[in-house]
C-alpha cells in the first residue's frame, strides 16, 4: 500500500470543497481525467471509498468525512514547512550552533554577536560552553555546527581547523607582586611567586606548562581552577600570580598590573568544523564575523600593557 501523496490531498479536499471533480480540476489547473486518477490512486492508498455521488454532487463518503480534517492539517504543515525554509532562504532567519570555551564566550562573543544582529538580525546563534575535548565531539557527532577552541587540540579525523587569530598571554600579577620597571617578566620571575593557573587539562594550562618547561621549570601552582574570573579575581586579592590569555583581561584589573612575557608566549584560537559540513550563509556569516573580531584583538595585543 502506497502512502497519500499531498497532490491526492489537494485534489481530493478540492472536491470536498467544490463538489465535483471538474470544478476542482479547473481550480487546480488540471485536466479531468488527471484529477480522477489522483482520487482513484488515494482511494486505493487508503482502501476505502472517499466520494460518492449524491443528487449530481461529488461528496465524502463516512471515511472522506473523517479524512478531511488529516488532509487539511498535512497540508497546512506543508505550507508552514514551505514558509520556514523560505525564510532561511530569503536571509531573514537562520540558526547556528558555536560550542566554545568560557573566556571566549565571555570577551569575544558579545562583538561577534553584536557585528552578526546588525548584518541579519533573525540569525539565532545557540551557544554551548565546556571544556574542548566535549566540545570537539558534539561537532564530530553533529550536535554542534561549529567550535571555537584553543590550539593545540586533538582533532579527531572528521574534523578540519582554521585559525582565525593569535592571542599572547601574559602575566597577571597583584599589586603587592609586581616588578617595578620590568617591562616583562620570565618564567624564573613567576616561578618564584604563588601561582594561580588553569586546570591541568585546560589546552591554554598545556602551553604554559611547556613554556616553563623550556626555561628548566616546572610550575608548582598553589591553585588550579577551571574558571579564569575567578583567577582574575583571586590575583588582584593578592593571593598569587597568573598566566593568563589577553583576551580574558579586556582592560585593567582593579588591583592587579599585567606583564608580556619573556619569551613571548601565545596561544592560537581557531574554528572547528566537520570536514564534510556544508558551509551555507548563515554559518559562513558567523565564520566570517569571528576572523573579523580576532585580527583586532592580536593587533590590540601586540603593544605591551601599561604600568597603573
């Protein structure tokens, strides 16, 4: 058994209306015989009889009656379904799912946002935050269209990285702490301070272990934390020093003076996708307003900070 198909619909619900297969044919621009042969076949689909002819007139039969109120709502859901996508199509609406980390969520989205509600206002960005190694794999598994994360990370072979800007790090230091007159700081400097780093499984903690690493040091942190706000907040209380991404500070610190690093250190940010995903408009607009938000933000960066 076949299933209805929405023209059998149309054709059979024209009849319901007009009364005969004719007139119905005439106000669906088709020939008489194309429209009986559509209300043979759904007949057929159905197993049961649908019209019948009473005083000259095409009208449902028991089963035709309890039909139409289906056909009606198959048809009105095609035309929502028709309309939805014309708005996707037209640019007036449009969904994308970005997974990225916390820092970025917080200081590089809101411009990004920002920048896309001015281009296309019903473009509906869905955000999820969590560490990278999760993030990764709702993009593998389909569950995220795209992920901003740090560089270096373990791609699985579905996916594909492009970088979109280089963020130095640098160190974050309370008051109480700071160097006078060194315009930068080395690892040898902050391995002799209380120090205050990501968690061990963060990407960005990875690079700074190996930074210290380079100098012959291993880094003894006195906290470890997931959350870089509160690591903001725990240096300028004077409870240690950090390394931290310059796209986390924004500007100043109350309480606390930020330092380049000696050797320069950086971490790269990059977007994420499935190698086979299809980068329609909507997506394309997000990629497009990130690289554009990240080439200020590794020009911004280049300039040391200043003392306060």
């Amino acid at each position: 058994m076949h299933d209805p198909s929405l023209r059998q619909l149309r054709t059979f619900l024209s009849v319901v209306q007009t009364g005969g297969v004719t007139a119905a044919a005439q106000m669906l621009g088709l020939t008489q015989p194309a429209a009986s042969q559509q209300l043979r076949e759904l007949e057929r689909a159905m197993g049961v009889r649908l019209l019948e002819r009473v005083s000259g007139r095409s009208v449902p039969t028991a089963a035709g009656r309890a039909l139409i109120e289906p056909a009606r709502r198959a048809q009105a859901a095609v035309e929502d379904a028709r309309a939805v996508t014309a708005a996707h199509r037209q640019g007036e609406v449009g969904r994308v799912r970005l997974g990225t980390g916390a820092t970025a969520c917080i200081h590089l989205l809101p411009r990004v946002l920002d920048r896309l509600h001015d281009q296309m206002p019903g473009l509906e960005v869905i955000i999820a935050t969590g560490n990278t190694r999760d993030i990764l794999q709702r993009v593998e598994e389909g569950d995220l269209d795209v992920a901003l994360v740090t560089l270096p990370a373990a791609l699985g072979r579905s996916l594909t990285s492009t970088r979109i800007t280089t963020d130095p790090l640098v160190a974050l230091l309370p008051e109480s702490m700071m160097f006078p007159g060194r315009p930068s700081l080395t690892a040898a400097d902050l391995e002799r301070l209380p120090l205050i780093l990501y968690e061990a499984e963060a990407n960005t903690r990875v690079i700074i272990d190996a930074w210290f690493r380079r100098a012959g040091l291993i880094p003894r942190p006195i906290m470890e934390l997931g959350s870089v706000e509160a690591i903001k907040v725990l240096v300028a209380g004077g409870r240690g020093c950090s390394v931290l991404p310059s796209l986390a500070l924004g500007g100043d610190v109350q309480g606390a003076v930020w330092r380049p690093l000696r050797p320069a250190l950086s971490r790269q940010l990059a977007v994420v996708l499935r190698k086979e995903k299809v980068v329609d408009r909507d997506l394309g607009r997000l990629l497009c307003a990130l690289k554009a938000n990240g080439a200020p933000l590794t020009r911004a960066r280049k300039t040391a900070p200043t003392s306060r």
